[in-house]
C-alpha cells in the first residue's frame, strides 16, 4: 500500500471518528432535555391532568403550613373567616380543579357546632389561581362556586394540619355541657346520646302520620368520627367508630342504597329503635323515641377554671345542692390527627370526674 492510499485511509478514519462524537454528543443532549420534561410533566395530576409545576411548589408549601397567621399570610382571608379559625379551629381543607384548562384551588371549612347546630359546613373561604409563584384571589363569588363545587365527587380535598393553640372559654363550654350530659352516665356514646343529646336538632326529619317514631335523625359516618374523637381522649379510626356505632342496637342494618334523594321512601318505612346504615353516602339513620332525663350537674364559673398548656379543668357543681362541688371536666385542645372525619371539634374530654 502506497502512502498516498494510506493518507487518504487515515483522514477518513478521523472524519468517521468525529461525526460519531458529534452525533453522541446531540443525542445526549436530546436524552438530557426529554429527561427534563419528563421530570417536569411528573410533578402531580388531578382527574388524569397534569398539575402545573407552580401549583406543585404552592401545594407543597401549603402542606407544611400549621399556624392560622401562616395560612393567612397566603391566602388574606377575611377577618371574620380568620376570628372562626381561632375562635372554633374547624377543619380546613383544599382542593384543585383544573377542568377549565387551568389550576384553581379551592379552601373550605369543614364546619364547627354553635347552640348544638352545625354552622357554616363545607363553605367555601377562598379561590384562588397562581400567579407569579403565589396565591392570587380569582374574585369569584364564593357562595356561587360551593353551591357549584360541594359534592363534585371528582374533586380530592385534602386536610390542612393547623394547630389548634387558643383557648375559648365560651367554646369549652358549650363542649363541656354537651359531653357532660353524655357521657355521665358512664355508658359512653350510645344510641341515645349520638342521636338524641348530641344530635343536629334542625336536621331531624318529621315522620309520618300515625308513625310511631317521634323523630327520623340523620348522622353522616364523617361526623360520628369526630364526634368520637370529641368524646373521647384516643383517636378513633372510620373503621372503629362503624364497628362501635354498629353494636348500639340489635335492630341494626346495613342497605347498599343512598338516603340522599330517597329520605321520604325510607322515612315512611323506618321503625321506632331501628339503626340503617347507608353504605352509599356513609348516612345513619334513627327512628327515635322520646327521650328524657334530669341534669343534676352544671359547670361552674369560668373564674374558677384552670388552664395549664394546652389543659382546661372545669369544676362541677351539683345544681340540686345549690352548687355543691361535684369533680371535675378535663377538656384539651384538640390537635389530633385522623382520617373520615368532617370537622374536629376544638376540644376532647379528657376525662370526667365525680
């Protein structure tokens, strides 16, 4: 082989060599920037759609938030949706819909308990689009979008974890009258007591003509689990309040039906002592009949009660022996964390002591 050939082999061996090296190097590249999309379009979904990569960072510093003025500081609710926060630490939930092409958060108040009713039960607090990095209000009317957006079954609320720090004497209270008369007979929550004392009185339903039953009571599972986790100073599962709830009575019986849109058909045919459990909407239902009973015990002054931390002892009083000292009610703040639940109560009972 003369030099000439071999000149010209060598040359093409190198001109070989770089267009390898060359076609490595942008298909790394290519690897590298479909590695980052990839990445990206990874952040998270709701209903199959992918989140934007800025309601991701929102969203996970939304879930390390745990104080009412941290919250607040993103959001700028309105003073009176931050004095309930304090006042009645209800829960505070959220959820993203991205039906319109773009994310929205929606927030929410689980409800809290005034005068033994439910007040302000998944009203809508806040929505909000991103804009910049941040939370920006969308203006719309929030009454109209909770009437729109409650039992959108597609939609994932999810919990915020604020810590319940204040103390309320007015709200410890109205708690402790309510457990008192309860719990003091030493049973602990029974059928009586869930569906009778401690029940929503504006959402009994009237039966019908000639029934026997005095009244129908509703009680969704979400609400049995915090009021278990109220009643009581361990924390309650959905699971363990079903199965506590299910032996209340021998007239128990579960129906794989709703009792949402179907109350008058079943209200007709329940009977007085009867337990139904929807298993479609997690719906109790009780035939009721009349309930009674003397309280002989009261709460004493609020002057006289003890806060120690998160601890409030209220001294009780024997109202028949004209304010006789008569033990105690341990409440705490309720900071419990639990699943099923639709909105904590501010306080547990501890315990009661006679």
């Amino acid at each position: 082989m003369n030099k000439g050939i071999k000149y010209i082999l060598g040359f093409v061996a190198i001109f070989v060599a770089a267009v390898i090296c060359v076609f490595g190097i942008i298909k790394y590249e290519e690897i590298q920037e479909g590695s980052t999309t990839n990445n990206s379009a990874n952040l998270g979904s709701v209903d199959g759609k992918q989140l934007d990569k800025e309601t991701t960072i929102i969203i996970e510093k939304l879930s390390t938030l745990n104080d009412i003025d941290a919250l607040n500081s993103e959001l700028h609710l309105s003073q009176a949706v931050v004095d309930i926060l304090k006042k009645y630490a209800p829960t505070v939930n959220y959820a993203i819909d991205n039906n319109e092409g773009h994310d929205k958060i929606y927030f929410r108040l689980g409800g809290y308990f005034v005068d033994r009713k439910m007040n302000d039960m998944n009203k809508i607090i806040g929505s909000y689009k991103i804009d910049g990095g941040k939370l920006s209000s969308t203006g719309d009317d929030l009454d109209k979008i909770g009437s729109k957006i409650n039992g959108n079954d597609k939609l994932k609320w999810n919990n915020l974890n604020l810590n319940n720090k204040e103390h309320d004497k007015a709200v410890a209270g109205e708690i402790g009258k309510q457990f008192l008369g309860a719990l003091l007979g030493g049973k602990g929550l029974n059928m009586t007591s869930v569906f009778g004392y401690l029940a929503d009185q504006s959402k009994k339903i009237t039966p019908p003509r000639g029934s026997q039953v005095t009244s129908i009571v509703p009680r969704s599972l979400p609400e049995l689990v915090d009021l278990y986790n109220a009643a009581y100073k361990e924390t309650y599962t959905e699971e363990q309040v079903k199965k506590e709830v299910s032996k209340y009575t021998n007239k128990y019986k579960e129906i794989d039906d709703s009792f949402s849109g179907n109350e008058s058909k079943y209200s007709a045919s329940i009977n007085i002592g009867e337990l139904v459990y929807f298993k479609k909407d997690k719906m109790y239902v009780v035939g009721m009949g009349g309930i009674g009973g003397v309280m002989t015990l009261d709460l004493s002054p609020q002057n006289e009660w003890i806060i120690e931390g998160d601890k409030i002892t209220i001294p009780l009083v024997n109202t028949f022996e004209r304010g006789k000292p008569a033990g105690n009610i341990v409440l705490r703040l309720n900071n419990k964390k639990y699943e099923g639940g639709q909105s904590k109560f501010k306080y547990y009972v501890e315990s009661i002591n006679k």
